[in-house]
C-alpha cells in the first residue's frame, strides 16, 4: 500500500491526477453556469480559478502544493497550449466569410469602432498603470500597445454561443454581431502579433523585421496556401472529413503554430491562420470542427483554464487602491467596447436597442481574453497583479454579456427575422 502512495510522485501519476481533478471540477462548475443561463466556458474558467491560490491553495495549502508542484507546472502548460492551438485552429474555421460579405460594409465601421475607442482608451490607462504595474524591465510601448489589445478583444467563440443559447443565430442582429464579431477577432489577433513582435525585438531593425516577416507569412497563407489546400488536403466537396484528411489538416496546422513560433510570433497565430484558410467545403468544415471541439473542449482547454487560475491570485489585490484601480479597468473596458461599438451601430442607422444589443455582444471577452493575457504574462509585459485585474475584467464583461442583453430585449421576438438591421429609420 505504502508503494502506492510513492507512485503518486512520479509525473505521469501526477498529470493524471491533475487531469482528473481539472476536468471534474470544470465540468461541474460550467454545468452550474449553463443552469443559471451563462455561457458554460464562464464556469469552466471560474473552475480554473478556483483550483488556483485564490480558493483552493488558500483553503488548503498542503493540498494544492501536492496537487500543484511548481515542477509539473511545465508539463501542464506545454500540454494545455496544445489545447488552445487547436482552440484558436477551430475558431480560424468559424470565421464564415459569407457573414463578413454579407454585412461587410456596416460590420468593417461597426467593428472597427469598437477596436479603435477601447484601443486608444487602453494605451491612455497605461500611462496610468505603467510605473506601478508593468513587468520589471517591460518597456512602455508593448506594455502600452498590449493595454490596448487587451481592451479591444470580443470573445467570438462566447459570442455565437450567447446567440444561439437565445435562439438569435438566425435573426439580422445575430448574422450583424457574428460579422462584427468576425471582423474584431481577426483585426485583435492581427494587433496581437504584432504586440509580440515589438515585445520579442531588441531594435528597431528587429521590430521591422519581425512586422515583416508577419505581413509575408498571412499574405502567402492567404494568397499562395489558401487556393490550393483542397487540393493538397484531397478534400472531396461537400463529405465529411476521412482519418487521413483529418490527419494532413491537423499536420497543416501544427506546421503553421510551428513556424510563428520559430519566427517569434507565437504558434497561437500560426494555428489560427490555418483554420483561417482551411477549404470552405461546409461538410468539411463542420466535421473538422464537430472532432476537434469535442476533444479539445473537454480534455485540453481545461488544463488551459486550470494553469490560467494558478496564475491568478485575488490575495495580491490587497488593498483598496488595488480594488479601484480593478474596477477602474473594467470601466475603461466596458466604455471603449460597449459604448464605442453602440454608438457606432446607432450612426449605422440601428435602433437604440439593436445597438445597445451589439455593444452588449462585442463587450464579451471570456477565454480569448484570457489567452491574450497568458501571451502577455509569458512576455514579461504583465506583473501577476495586473493580470488578476485583467482575469477580474474578463469575467465581469462575459458575466455581464447576458443580462445587459436581457435588458435590451434580447430574445428572438424583440429582434425579429424581419426587422431591418442598420437600415436609415424614418
């Protein structure tokens, strides 16, 4: 029996545990979540936290460093970034470009207001936070460029799911949010990288470099890859996905994570732009996505939820400077986004409610948020408080999401299939 208990210390013993308490505890806290009509990936997150240093490692400490070791925390990162490089892969497939073509115009000022305000709203608060919660030897430009990023980012993932969960996915504001949402989500990762590449160069020379190296690889993904991965996939039209058809897809992707990561970009964005450019064959697609979601959202990405937790730690916001300055930033994120993305909607010709609607929508961040920050802490731009600040924000906004869309009438009656979206009221 005394063996036994040995064993536990080996790592793989230890991974399994891990594995197992993560996934429990997730699915769990996300089913309570769904019962009280929030997304459930809000309670897998919230599970995440509550498995780190602010519940779990304050009510037992003996428990957590046994559960915990700082020395399988590698293994637990390296694994979970696999599970949001197939998360981002999934959500570079969800980006329909009949949506986009559809509502190009209204969705292109829509999104982009609600990018620009909370952008430049997020470089003004880093001059406010910079001294006192940037990264030791994090400079002010990456620091103040992720700030705001960090501030523009919709959850498009979250977004579709509030939708359907409300029965809007078919009606104009449904088919208008997932386009803007589209748009924003592809225009923050675009901001993302090249926050990496400034963050990752010594000089000047370097910086261009990298911002080069950028520009090259999406065109050539675009341009050159994108024409020609049906056929180098041998993906037969409108058929479900075979083993082998799958197996070069996920090959693709891993190729395009690797070589942003060698290019030092980060393999997030590589994995992305190959869900970008996979064939538009709808059957191909949906199967892709319907294998990957299932494994991936059950088995990978709470491992991703769980290390993001052991990062956050409410006790480090021990004072009530700490606390405004929190809620100060959630401020600042609902103004630029929700405001931002309203009134840019009701200049489109929206009705104050459909707006309010979008801005409510677009103000989301739940895990893509999340991912950003933990690209952002591996940067050494953020101190572990303002990281916390930042997680506190996340979830305030996605929790936010639903009510502030109960308010303005968000059902599939108050925005009928039939009503005109962004058409010039009379």
């Amino acid at each position: 029996m005394d063996n036994w208990f040995e064993h536990f210390d080996t790592p793989l013993a230890r991974l399994l545990l891990q594995f197992i308490v993560i996934i429990f505890a997730t699915r769990v806290v996300g089913s309570l979540f769904s019962k009280v009509g929030q997304p459930a990936v809000l309670g897998e997150i919230t599970a995440g936290i509550l498995l780190g240093p602010s519940l779990f490692g304050l009510w037992w400490p003996e428990g957590s460093d046994f559960l915990f070791p700082k020395a399988s925390l590698g293994t637990l990162q390296l694994i979970s970034q696999i599970g949001v490089c197939v998360f981002m892969f999934v959500v570079g497939m969800e980006l329909d470009p009949v949506h986009l073509r559809q509502k190009a115009r209204v969705a292109v000022v829509i999104s982009n207001v609600g990018i620009v305000v909370p952008f430049v709203l997020g470089i003004g608060a880093a001059f406010w936070l910079y001294q006192s919660f940037a990264a030791p030897g994090a400079k002010f430009t990456p620091f103040a460029l992720f700030m705001g990023t960090a501030m523009s980012i919709t959850a498009f993932p979250v977004l579709v799911r509030i939708l359907k969960d409300r029965g809007l996915m078919k009606t104009p504001l449904g088919n208008l949010a997932i386009a803007c949402a589209a748009v924003g989500d592809a225009s923050a990762w675009a901001m993302l990288a090249v926050v990496v590449a400034v963050a990752e160069a010594t000089s000047l020379t370097t910086t261009l470099f990298n911002l080069g190296f950028i520009v090259v690889f999406v065109l050539a993904m675009l341009l050159v890859v994108r024409p020609h991965l049906p056929r180098w996939l041998h993906v037969e039209p409108d058929a479900a996905p075979s083993r082998e058809v799958m197996a070069a897809a996920l090959i693709f992707m891993t190729a395009s994570a690797l070589l942003t990561e060698v290019m030092g970009i980060h393999a997030l964005f590589g994995a992305f732009l190959a869900g970008v450019v996979m064939p538009q064959s709808k059957s191909f697609r949906e199967g892709l996505t319907m294998q990957l979601e299932n494994f991936s959202g059950v088995f990978l990405l709470p491992l991703f939820f769980a290390f993001s937790g052991l990062r956050t730690q409410f006790g480090l916001l021990n004072d009530l400077n700490n606390w405004l300055v929190c809620l100060g930033i959630i401020a600042i994120a609902m103004l630029g986004k929700l405001a931002g993305t309203m009134l840019a909607a009701r200049f489109m010709g929206m009705k104050w409610n459909e707006s309010f609607a979008i801005g409510a929508l677009m103000n989301t961040r739940g895990l893509v948020e999340l991912i950003a920050l933990n690209i952002g802490y591996d940067l050494g731009i953020l101190t572990p408080e303002i990281f916390t600040m930042m997680v506190l924000m996340a979830l305030a906004t996605t929790f936010m999401a639903g009510p502030l869309l109960h308010l303005a009438g968000g059902s599939k009656h108050a925005f009928s299939a039939n009503a005109p979206i962004a058409a010039p009221e009379k």
